[in-house]
C-alpha cells in the first residue's frame, strides 16, 4: 500500500474532532517553527552584516595605511615617521565609545597598536590568550595571511570586566607586514536576535492562540452541524422519519443539513402515503392509487407499487367475474392467465371449473337416467369431496328410494294384474310416495269389497 493510501486510510477512520485536533497542532506547530526559522535567518542575518561592515572598516584602514605609503613613496615622510603616523590614525578611528577599534601586530606576532590595551603595545602577544583560552592573536595572523578571515573569540570591552563574545576579521598588509584587525562584540546582536525572537515568539503564540481559537470555532461549528446529520441519518436508519436538524447556514455543511432535511421530509411523505394507501386498501376504497409525483427512483418506486397492486387487483378483479359467471352457471370462460406465482389463482379458478364441470356432467347423468326410467344409476362418490360428495350422495339417495318405492308399486301392480288382491305395499314412505302407497292399498281395498 503507498504511503499516501496509508495515510488516508488512518485519517478516514479518525473521528472529526480528531481531524480537527491534529490539523490544529500541526499549523501551530508551523507557526512555532516559522517562528524560530525566522528568529535564526535573522540572527544569522546581523551577523552577516556585522561581517561585512568589518570587511569595509578593515578595508578603510588599509586605505589609511596606503595613503601613508604613498606619501613615503613619494618621498614627503620616511617609513618610521609614516607607520607612526599611521598607528597614531588608526588608534584614533574609534567608534561607539571605544567599542569598535582598529588594532595592529606584526606578523610574528608582537603588538604594535591596540587602543584599549596599551599595556601590550611593543610587546609580544603570541602567548596572550583571551578569556576563553585561546591564542587569538596567532589566529589572527594565520588568517591575515590566508588573505583575510574571522576569528572567534571573548573579550572585555573597553571599560568593562566581563568578557562577552566577539569576532574580528584580520587583513594583512603586505608592504610592511602588518596584520590590521578589528571586531564587533555580539552581545548586542544577540540583545537584538533576542528582541526578534522575543517579537516573533509572541506573534507566533497570538498566532497559535488565534489558530486554535479559529480552530475551536470552525471545528465546534461543523462537528455539530455534522452531528446533526449524523443524528438524523440515524433516526431515519431507525425508521424514525420525526428527526429534523433544526436551523442551517447557506456553508457546504449547511446545505448537507438542508439536503437531509429534504431527505427525511420526502422519506416522511412517502412512509405517509403509504401507510394511507394500505389504510384505503384494507377499508373504504380499493381503488386508491399512490402519488407518483416523488424525485427520482422514489418516483419510480410508488409507480412501481401502483403497478403491483393494481395487478394484483385486475387479476383479483377478472376471477371475480369470471366466479360470478360460474355461479350463474355459465362454464365457458376460463380465468386470466398469469405469470409466476401469481398462477396460483388461475390454477385454482380452473380446478373450480373442473369440479363444477364434473358435478354438472354428473348429475346431467343422473337426471337423464332417471328421465327414462332408469334409477338404477348411481353417481361416483369416491370422485368428489366435501359438499360435492354429499350433493352426490343424495343424488343417488334419491335414485335409490325412488328405485325402491316404485319397484314395491310395480310388485303391488303385478300381483293385481295376477288376481292376487291380498297385496300390499308396507314400508316407511314419504311425500308422494306415500300417497301412492295409500292410493294403491285403497285401490285394492276397493277390489276386494
């Protein structure tokens, strides 16, 4: 995985407000370093100055001292004469008080001139060591000689006691083998590199309290507008379509709040609209159909509904008819066909019709046995079920009483037509049935008196 996937992939799983937190400390640390970064190139910034300005200074007593060798090239002043009147010059050209001087040695080295320690003047200097240990003025003639450098070192200035840090540049020259020097104390640079960093601490910690203040505001702001969000999200997710998220700015996040909004308030109308057709569905009107005026696959999806019930219905619808046809006894025409599952219904409608069909051919049966005589004929029972079963049973109950009764009137008959008048016609009979018993048992009452 590169390391960029990496990263957003940890950030993605961070919480917001810890999002906020880090990019917070980070710009904070970025002020804090700009600060420092700013507060070092500005010190190393005095330095450079204060580098080159001994540069000029160093280059203005080689002026000076070429200005003198002129004069003895020219013959105006002897060598000695002039190299007094030099030093006598170059002593002279001091400047902040005495702090900033010029002082000169010879290359071996011994002292030839030094403003603030005229106790060293004639005098060899090679083992004089400054506070710090070190043997400056060698180093100042190797550097002279390397064609001019910077020594570090510390040194009392002129009236003081306490050493502070100082760098001089040497510069040799040649014609008369002097080391000219002179330095700048950084005790001040440092007082102003601190005064800087001291400003651009503070900026930097007014900054970094405006950052985090800034940070705090926008951060609080957006973490609980998402909050908001988030919150209605989940009551919809809960299916409670009751959450709102309350006012909004006209912000990215704002409009993600408005957009929710929206959301849930079309999500409610739905729900609504849908609980309102199931209530006419199952009460007062069969016939209500669903707005399809909703946004999108929202849209879709109650024509969709529509679609299906109203399906269902004409379906529904069709095996209704086609019922009421069977009832009024009419067997000719078969139930819609349908697709799927829905081929239940139809399939059911025409086991209907065949059983009606079959009951119908068997009593059509019946019937026409019994209209030529024949009650001899009885219906299958073991074919039907239930009411069809009982419905064929009693047909045949009938076929068999009437099979019975008119085969004891037939006997009664033939007796009588064999002159056997003590016949009768005994039995449990019903209905006409017994009328024609008692008319035959009078009939041969009437015979026999």
């Amino acid at each position: 995985m590169k390391p960029i996937h990496a990263i957003q992939r940890l950030m993605s799983n961070l919480p917001m407000k810890r999002k906020f937190l880090i990019q917070t400390v980070l710009v904070a640390i970025g002020i804090v370093a700009l600060a420092v970064v700013a507060a070092r190139l500005q010190y190393l910034d005095l330095n450079s100055t204060r580098k080159a300005g001994l540069r000029a200074q160093t280059e203005i007593a080689i002026g000076v001292i070429e200005r003198y060798a002129a004069r003895v090239d020219a013959g105006e002043m002897d060598l000695p004469t002039a190299q007094a009147a030099t030093l006598d010059t170059l002593k002279s050209m001091q400047a902040t008080k005495g702090v900033d001087y010029f002082f000169v040695t010879d290359q071996v080295p011994h002292m030839l001139m030094h403003p603030t320690r005229p106790d060293l003047t004639g005098k060899p200097v090679a083992n004089v060591l400054s506070p710090d240990g070190k043997a400056i003025f060698p180093a100042f003639v190797e550097a002279a000689q390397a064609g001019g450098g910077f020594v570090d070192y510390t040194w009392a200035k002129a009236g003081a006691k306490d050493p502070v840090r100082k760098t001089s540049f040497a510069t040799l020259y040649k014609p008369w083998g002097w080391v000219i020097g002179t330095g700048v104390y950084l005790d001040d640079t440092q007082a102003q590199a601190l005064k800087f960093t001291g400003i651009m601490t503070l900026a930097g910690g007014v900054l970094v309290l405006l950052n985090l203040g800034i940070g705090w505001l926008i951060g609080s702001t957006v973490l609980a507008s998402v909050g908001r969000a988030l919150a209605a999200v989940r009551g919809v997710s809960r299916g409670d379509l009751g959450v709102r998220t309350g006012e909004h700015g006209r912000d990215e996040v704002g409009q993600m709040l408005k957009a929710t909004d929206e959301m849930v308030h079309m999500l409610e109308r739905f729900s609504r609209q849908t609980r309102h057709m199931i209530d006419q569905h199952g009460g007062p009107d069969i016939g209500h159909r669903m707005p399809e005026d909703f946004p999108g696959v929202y849209g879709e999806l109650a024509a969709g509904i529509n679609t299906m019930m109203f399906e269902h219905l004409d379906a529904i619808t069709d095996a209704i008819a086609v019922l009421q046809e069977y009832a009024n006894g009419d067997l000719s025409h078969d139930a819609r066909r349908l697709p799927g599952t829905r081929a239940v219904l139809h399939e059911a409608m025409d086991a209907a019709k065949a059983s009606l069909q079959a009951i119908n051919t068997e009593i059509r049966r019946l019937a026409a046995a019994a209209a030529v005589g024949d009650f001899t004929v009885r219906g299958d029972e073991a074919a039907y079920r239930a009411d069809f079963r009982a419905m064929v049973g009693g047909l045949n109950a009938m076929m068999q009483t009437a099979d019975r009764n008119l085969g004891q009137l037939s006997t009664l008959l033939g007796a009588i037509a064999a002159g056997d008048l003590t016949a009768h016609m005994d039995g449990d009979f019903h209905g006409v049935f017994a009328r024609m018993r008692d008319d035959a048992n009078a009939t041969v009452a009437q015979l026999t008196s």
